[in-house]
C-alpha cells in the first residue's frame, strides 16, 4: 500500500509499483485523489501497463481500465431524489433511510 498526497508523489508511486514488480493496482478514493489528478493517475497506470481498478467510475470515464464502487453522479443524483421526497408535504416517507449507493461494475 502507497500513500499519495502531493503531484509528486503520484510519479513517486508509479515507479516504486513498477520496481516491486506489482502486476495490478488497485486505486481507492480520497480528496487528494479526485477530478484534478486523476487523468494523471490513468494516464500514468496506461504507460506503466498496470491493470488498475479505481473506485470511482469517473476514472473509466477518464480512461481509465475498470471500476466497482457508486459513481458521483448517481449519488448526487439519489441526493436530490430524496430531497425531494423528504420536503413534499403530500409525499411523507414511512422509512428515512436513504438506502444504500448503487455499486457496479464499469468498465472500457
């Protein structure tokens, strides 16, 4: 497991992957590794041959090979839904929960 949090670090971590002779990747989610550097991350796991599979399906979206997680847009898309549904008077929810993200498979 590679930690990232600088631009740096991203080329830092490709190398060292390639050097311990990983043979695929597995790249999760965080504030570091959001829209502004994933293109990067994809681009970088393209050039260095790594199968990699990311846990948002933006980063398929971006280039990237397969993803299994909830996708941003679907989330925010489910939030408004139930907003919408939690502040009509005519439409009172017998169950508040929001249930569970839909998780998927994308790939290229």
């Amino acid at each position: 497991m590679l930690d990232v949090s600088s631009e740096r670090d991203i080329e830092i971590a490709f190398v060292t992957l390639v050097q311990r002779g990983a043979r695929a990747l597995l790249v999760g989610s965080g504030p570091f590794l959001s829209a502004a550097h994933r293109e990067r991350v994809v681009a970088l796991a393209a050039r260095h041959a790594l199968p990699t599979n990311y846990s948002l399906r933006e980063s398929v979206m971006a280039g990237g090979l397969m993803s299994y997680g909830a996708s941003i847009t679907d989330a925010y898309r489910q939030v408004g839904i139930y907003a919408g549904r939690f502040t009509r008077a005519r439409s009172r929810p017998t169950c508040r929960s929001c249930g569970r993200p839909n998780s998927n498979w994308s790939s290229i």
